[in-house]
C-alpha cells in the first residue's frame, strides 16, 4: 500500500513526466486540426481611433472586448503608407518594393491604371488554399481591378466587394469579375460585407477557411447605414468607426455562435494611418505622429488586435515589434504550409509573440515611401533619412545626418538626438545598405497606363 502523501507525489512526478507529451500531442492536434485564419482589415483608421487604443469618444465595445480576451500589439506597422502597397505587403509578406506594387508617381493603382500584383506572386490565399483551406475576399482588393488581377486569380475562391478605394469612379460592386451594382450604395456596404463575411463562416463552419475582409472605410467619402450615422459623439467619422466595430462583433459572434472560437485566429488592424488632410472626416494617430503618405509613425503603426480563445492569451499586450508582412510566415508555421524559398521575403514568424511565449524575431522596420527608403527603425531608435512635410508635397526633404529618435522614450518623435549616438546612427546605416545589396527592383506596376 502507498501512503497517501507518497502517492499523491508520484501522481505529480508522472504528471510533470506526461506534460511534455501532452504538449507535444497538443502541438500534433493543431497541425492536424488548424485553425480557421480571419484578417479584418481597416482602411485609413489611425492607431488613435479605437476605445482601447485611448479614444475618447468612439465607441468601439467589440473591438475592446476583442482585445481584453485576445493580444493588443502597440508596435505593429504596416509595410508602406497608403493603401495599394501597404495590402500588396500584407499577402505576399513582400516589401513592395520586392513585387513592383509601389510608385513615386503613382501612390496607388487608379482606375486607368492597366498594373496590378503579378500572377506569380505568392499570397497568404495561395499558401491556404494550397492546405486545402476555403477562401473568400470580402471588402477592398486595390491589386488590380482588371480581369487578370482579381481576388480569384490570387488565391481566393470568391470575391464580393469594390475592387479599389470608395473615392475612385465607377464605384463599382463586384462579384467575382462581374460588375452588380454600379455605382455602389456605400450606405449599406459596411452591413452588406458583414452579412457576406458571415454567411461564408456559416457555409465554411466544417473545414478550415481564410476570410480576407478588407473595409473600405473609415477612408472617404464616408457612409455609415442609418443606424450609425448620427449616434456617435465624434460625428460621421465615429459612427463609421462604430460600425466597423459593430462588423466585427458580428464575425466574433458568429464564431462564438459555431464554437469556433477557440479554432480561429482573428486579426484586426489597418493599411495605414488617418488622412489628416481631410480634416474632421480623417481620423487621428493618438500621440503618434503624422498620417497617411508619410513615414512618421502615425502613417505606419496601426492599431492591431489578435484574438484566437484558449491559444493567444486573454488580456495581454504586446510592445514587440511586428509588421504585416510577418502574417505570411506566421500563419504559413501555424498551418505548417512551406514558405515560398525562390524569392526575398520581408516575413518573420510571429507566433511566439501571439503565443505569450517570447520575443519577436523582428527587430528592424524598413519606412518606404513608393521607392524611397525613408526611415529605418532598429530596436527601439529610428533615423529618418528623408521626410516628408505635407501628403502632396513631390519632394522629400532629405537630412544628413539623419533625424535620430527612440521611439520607446519618444513616440511622438518630437526629439532629435542624432548628434549624441552616431554608433547607433552607424548600425542603421548598415541596416540598409545591407538591405539595398540584395534588392533587385522590378519596374512600378502603378505606372503602367
Ligand atoms: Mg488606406
């Protein structure tokens, strides 16, 4: 017979003994069951216009609630500062520079333009698709809108939405290739996306999908439906900012409603920051600063929230760095799909930053602005090589020695301390001409007319 305080300990010792095996069993589950990936993505939204990232006035109680039960992540970027290059980035995990969807001339595709993101480039929809997974755009694409360059040609199975920005004419809805409404009811397009984001979770409930929902608001001209427009404190920019919000709850619910919650990770962030030059209808960059076209941080931190129940801990936040190029080989190590190996990515798995589990293996920001390299940011200092003062202005204003700030003691990037740490100012140099050895550009997409 075993006393029972002996038997308790040897149930301990086994219990210590079974927790690798119960992990490693875990870790096999989530290769053999992996997770449904949803990417919401806003459009124009500043790192300031969210309740939980310190506005006052918006109301937004689903994106707080997403982000008491998921990660917050304050130093996440976006890979350019406008609308084109900043997606091109997201699904190819490619700086644009690297896949031609970047201008100095053309900021972004227009509806002339005849470019778009190459066939052969690799999305995160290829790389899913490729795992069997179901998937659907839903929203904004702004890579093409002729034929050759839809949703359906990179990777996804359907497309529902306006294949560019909401201020461009014809306003078109699509539907795969097909033009249904022309010009859209931008009134009902937030509540309209929703309910197509839904049904495809409903339809898709037994086997993994990938929803790619990219808004097209809160950028002008601004719409918000009826039971949105005159609620909020912070007039029509608020209330299109509460009904993105509401949008989200939809899609949370609905994997609450399905149990799969705990089987899917959702990403909420946006493809640049606030367009300050629309006044009262851009948004703001909280104490960042700068917007939308420029390389200060408030045109390139985004508000960015990753919420997956019982795998991303519940209330915490993240000051690692991480970039949406990094979703690619994040979410290719979480489905163990391979990554592409015949080109230059700009992806880091970001996994053990989600995870709880430890630091980000990013520790660089490359600032482009359509092919210059602006800025660089390396750990906690960035330099600014060249900025730019107003959205339209044509020419940078360079500086040599470059602006040098620490982000981490200066966000706002209101003090420049270059003439005290030319070391640093040294290992950023060598930070990009090492990047700028193995960088072979191929011509602008965004200028082909
Ligand atoms: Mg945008």
């Amino acid at each position: 017979m075993i006393h029972a305080s002996a038997s308790r300990r040897v149930g301990f010792l086994l219990a210590l003994l079974c927790c690798p095996l119960v992990a490693a069993a875990a870790d096999e589950e989530k290769k053999a069951d992996p997770p449904n990936i949803v990417i919401l993505f806003a459009d124009d939204l500043g790192y300031g216009d969210l309740g939980c990232f310190g506005h006052p006035t918006i109301a937004t109680p689903n994106l707080d609630r997403m982000a008491r039960e998921g990660l917050r992540l304050t130093q996440f970027y976006v890979a350019e500062c406008v609308c084109t290059p900043s997606r091109a980035a997201l699904l190819t995990g490619r700086l644009p520079i690297r896949n031609g969807m970047c201008s100095d001339t053309k900021r972004v595709l227009f509806t002339d333009s005849l470019g778009g993101l190459p066939e052969g480039e690799i999305t995160i929809a290829d790389t899913l698709k490729g795992k069997g997974y179901a998937t659907a755009c839903v929203g904004k694409w702004h890579l093409g809108h002729l034929p050759q360059f839809l949703p359906t040609r990179q990777g996804f199975d359907s497309y529902y939405g306006i294949p560019y920005s909401n201020d461009m004419k014809p306003t078109v809805l699509l539907r795969g290739a097909t033009v249904i409404e022309d010009p859209a009811d931008q009134t009902t397009l937030t509540k309209r996306y929703t309910a197509e984001a839904v049904s495809f979770i409903r339809q898709n409930r037994d086997q993994p999908f990938f929803l790619y929902m990219p808004h097209n608001f809160p950028h002008v001209p601004l719409f918000a439906s009826d039971d949105f427009k005159d609620k909020s404190l912070r007039g029509l920019y608020g209330g299109v900012v509460e009904e993105l919000d509401w949008s989200v709850g939809q899609v949370l619910d609905t994997l609450r409603e399905l149990e799969l919650d705990k089987k899917t990770l959702v990403f909420f962030t946006s493809d640049n920051g606030p367009w300050l030059i629309k006044n009262r209808n851009g948004g703001s960059a909280g104490l960042l600063r700068g917007g939308k076209g420029s390389t200060w941080e408030g045109g390139m931190r985004e508000p960015t929230i990753a919420w997956w129940p019982g795998t991303i801990p519940a209330g915490g936040v993240s000051r690692e760095l991480g970039c949406t190029t990094d979703l690619l080989a994040t979410i290719s190590a979480l489905v163990d799909a391979p990554l592409p190996d015949d080109r230059v990515l700009d992806s880091y798995d970001l996994g053990p930053v989600l995870l709880g589990k430890g630091e980000s293996p990013r520790k660089s920001m490359l600032y482009y602005r359509g092919r210059k390299l602006m800025a660089a940011r390396l750990g906690p200092w960035k330099a600014h090589f060249m900025t730019q003062a107003g959205y339209r202005q044509a020419n940078p204003e360079v500086h040599d020695p470059p602006l040098l700030f620490h982000l981490e003691h200066d966000p706002s990037e209101k003090y420049n301390v270059a003439k005290d740490h030319p070391d640093v100012i040294a290992d950023i140099r060598k930070l990009v001409s090492e990047h700028e050895a193995n960088l072979n550009a191929p011509p602008s997409q965004l200028e082909i007319r």
